[in-house]
C-alpha cells in the first residue's frame, strides 16, 4: 500500500469524478450508460431542426431518445436519426416514425406502430420516416385557395358596399322592425287564442262527439227489420186507397170519378150567380118591408 500515494488518490479521484460526470450528463440527457437497449435507424429527407437526446415518443409515452443524426452523403436530401428505445419495446413491420412540433417549438420523434403480431423490426433495421407540419403544413396548403378566393373576396365586399350606401336602406329596416312588432302582436294573439278559444273549441267538439256516440247507440238499439215490415203496411194501405179512389164501386171513388156531381156543382154555382145579379138588380122583389102593413104586387 506504500506505493499508493497522494498523486495516485488524487488522479483516482479526478477519474471517478469525471465518470460520474459523464454519466450525470448523459443522465440527465435521458441516455442510461449501463441500462440495455436497442439501436433503430430511421431515415427521413428533412429532420426540421430534430437534435440528439430529443425524445422518441410511442402512443404518447416516452420510450426512448435519439442519440445519432447522420447525413447520408450518398444520396442527397437523406438524413438518418439512430435511436435507442426500450428493450422491452416491439416495433411491427410497417411501422414509421413522425416528426412533430411541439407547442415550444421542440421536435419530437412519434413511432406509428401498426397491429402485425407476425412480423417485427430486428435492432438495427431502418424505418421509414416523415414530417408532419401540423397546423403550418394545413395553413400552407390552404393559402393557394385563399389567394384564389381573394379577388370574389373583394367583389363580394364592394356588393355589399354597394348595398349599405343605397338610401332605401333604412325605410327597409324601418319595414322590418314594423313587421316585427306586428308579428310580436300577432304571436300574442295566437297565444291567446291557444290558450283560451281553442280549449273551448275542444271542449264543445267533445260534446258533440259524445252527442254522435249517443245517436250512433240509439240508432243500434233500433229494430230496423220491424221499422221496414210497418213501413210496407203502411205503404200497402196507401196502395189500396189509392186503389180504391180510382174506382166507382165506393163513394169516394164516385166523387171524384163521376161527373154527374161535377156538372151538378156547376150547374148549382151558376144558379147562385143568376140569383145573386138578380138580387142586386131588384132587392125588393125579395126583401120588402112597410111600417103600414103589406102592399100588394
């Protein structure tokens, strides 16, 4: 132990603490020097800024860091992200990786796992990757419409324009809160009417409708058979008198099928007639009256 001096203890002590140091920093990047994992590549055209020890994201949680970006020198517009994720993690065949913005304008990496049970990606398989923009990339691919929407933008403002300077304007609003209020009256009105007409209305249909019950049962109630047999007697009867008034073996028959008592009538108004001019011509021959006794013809 003599050879141990304080040079040696102090250089042991140097290292161990430049180790810990190391492995805090790497720590606190996320990177666990001593903890297993597994290596992926994924290639994208364009990282937008993505840097090492940036998280790698599955579902939401995180499952991993990105600990190279490499630059495909070969083939331009390339550009590989090696990532270290969770042993434990199992990446299906045709799974990708996207990259996201975030709120603070951060990159993260998101791994879009799809449901294959069949076939996974061994460790130090590539997958493809892509950029999503989000909000930018929608916006950026809305403003050719918007620009194509400006000029009727403007047409449709210098209508309108067009329409707020014209002075009948006002006399059209002024019809309109007239022709509100009077709605307003007339919605009251209605509510008045539902409210007390109608019942009322209802209530006489009621009634009535009760008044049709009561007739309908009445009129079931009737023998309709017994109704029709006294209605043929009587119509018999009817038949018979009429019979009986077209022959002259009755009196009735005779009055009004003989002539005899026809002619007898007009022979006895004509004579009433005669004696009625007679009558007026000369009264006295058959009214005289004298207070000295009575005078001879």
């Amino acid at each position: 132990m003599k050879y141990i001096t304080k040079e040696v203890r102090i250089g042991i002590a140097g290292i161990a603490a430049l180790c810990i140091l190391v492995y805090g920093i790497n720590y606190l990047k996320g990177i666990h020097m001593f903890k297993p994992s597994n290596y992926f590549y994924v290639q994208f055209q364009n990282i937008n800024g993505l840097t090492k020890s940036s998280p790698v994201f599955a579902d939401g949680f995180r499952v991993g860091i990105v600990r190279e970006l490499y630059y495909d020198y070969n083939q331009a517009g390339k550009v590989v992200a090696e990532i270290d994720v969770d042993p434990e993690l199992r990446i299906p065949k045709g799974s990708s990786a996207e990259l996201t913005s975030d709120m603070l304008g951060g990159i993260k990496m998101t791994l879009l796992l799809v449901n294959n049970p069949r076939e996974r990606h061994e460790v130090g398989d590539t997958i493809p990757g892509r950029l999503n923009n989000g909000i930018m990339e929608q916006a950026a691919a809305m403003v050719p419409q918007i620009e194509k929407m400006l000029p009727k933008l403007d047409s449709i403002l210098a209508s309108l324009n067009a329409v707020l300077a014209d002075p009948a304007l006002p006399a059209t609003l002024h019809n309109v809160r007239d022709l509100t209020a009077s709605m307003a009256v007339t919605s009251r009105h209605l509510e008045t009417l539902m409210s007390k007409d109608i019942p009322q209305l209802t209530g006489k249909l009621n009634t009535i409708g009760d008044n049709f019950a009561q007739i309908s049962n009445n009129l079931k109630d009737i023998d309709y058979a017994a109704a029709m047999q006294r209605v043929d007697s009587t119509l018999a009867n009817v038949k018979m008198i009429t019979d009986k008034l077209g022959r002259t073996d009755n009196t009735v028959g005779l009055l009004f099928n003989d002539p005899t008592l026809y002619n007898n009538l007009s022979a006895t108004t004509a004579n009433a007639a005669s004696l009625l001019e007679d009558l007026k011509a000369h009264p006295k021959r058959y009214v005289h009256f004298s207070l000295f006794g009575k005078k001879d013809k």
